[in-house]
C-alpha cells in the first residue's frame, strides 16, 4: 500500500495528422498547469512521434483533486480543443493505487 | 465503475541506449505472451524512441491473474533480463480500475 492514499489518471490518445504546434503549446501549458493543481503529487507522459500515440499518467492525493483539475478552466477548453482539433481519440481511466515499486530500489 | 473489477499495471521505463535488438524481441514476445495470460484484458503500450521512455499499462481480471503474469517463467526471465541489461530504471504502479472514458464515446 502507498503511505497515503493515491489516485492515478492514465490518458492514452491518438492524435490527428495536423495541428502540431497549437497541439505542443497546450500539451506543454497542461503540463505546467497541472503541477500547479492542489493535491497533484506527480506526471509521467511519453508520445510516440511515428503513431502519434500518447500515454500520460498522472497522480493526485484524492477525488477531489481530480475533479478540480478536470474543471480547471483552462485546462476545460483544452479538453474541447482536444476533441475538436487534436484528438482522433482518447481514453482515461482513473484508478485507486495499490502498490508501486520499481529498479533501482532506492532511488 | 466498470462492470466487472479491472486492476492496471502501469509500467514506466528508461532503456539503456544499447541492446536494440535483443529488447525489441524479449518486447515483442512479452507483448504476444501477456495475452495468453488468462485473466488479460488489455494492454496499450508507447515508447518514445528518442527519450528512450515508455509507458506500458496493462489491464487484468483480478490480482490473482496479475501474480501469475509476475511469476511466468518467460516473464520472470525477461524481468531478470530488464534489470541485468535494458532499462536504466523503471516503475511499477499497480491500481484497481474505478472508472474509464473517453472520446468517441461509443466505439
């Protein structure tokens, strides 16, 4: 079990063939703003340039960090952006974490 | 909630910039064995050439299905080969599913 409790965001998408710039502003404003969201505790996103697929997952201490961070203005109108320009689609889960652990050990 | 339990395994990884081609095989084959695994459901997997980072997450039935998936020896072979020769560091987050969505939101 993680010494406090944890929630996990994965996004998993698949970009369009177009939009790249207005797509790496926001992505990279998203980034920065969402570090910004009390109860944010870490981000992890990689993107393959050749499939234009991309998986984020992102960590909160609870629910409610979640859900203010999904309706978090800004970050609401790149979700429409998100659906209108970029996004051929797009999957979130949101899950309860268990455990982690990783090599090295003590990092 | 999903209608049955759902646990994620989100795998976060740095390669070592050598090995190639010995880590694109043990990959592949991981990828095709993992859904012989009873209890798998579902796996998406992206890794940035570049950074040489990727994100793998994979869905199971249960934990029972993701212990038996830990201890498969192919697997348990691959794990060992991970640490001796491909990944620079890696992280593992296990998590129960609470909810999923996305866009469209009918495929």
């Amino acid at each position: 079990m993680p010494d406090r409790p944890l929630i996990s965001v994965v996004f998993v998408s698949r970009r369009r063939a177009d939009h790249d710039d207005e797509y790496g502003e926001m992505a990279e404003r998203m980034e920065i703003l969402v570090r910004e969201q009390p109860g944010f505790v870490d981000l992890v996103s990689v993107r393959d340039p050749v499939t234009r697929r991309g998986i984020t997952v992102a960590y909160f201490e609870d629910e409610a960090s979640v859900a203010a961070w999904k309706a978090n203005p800004e970050h609401a109108e790149a979700q429409r952006l998100g659906v209108a320009d970029f996004y051929e689609s797009y999957d979130v889960t949101v899950a309860e974490v268990r455990r982690q652990y990783g090599f090295p050990a003590n990092r």
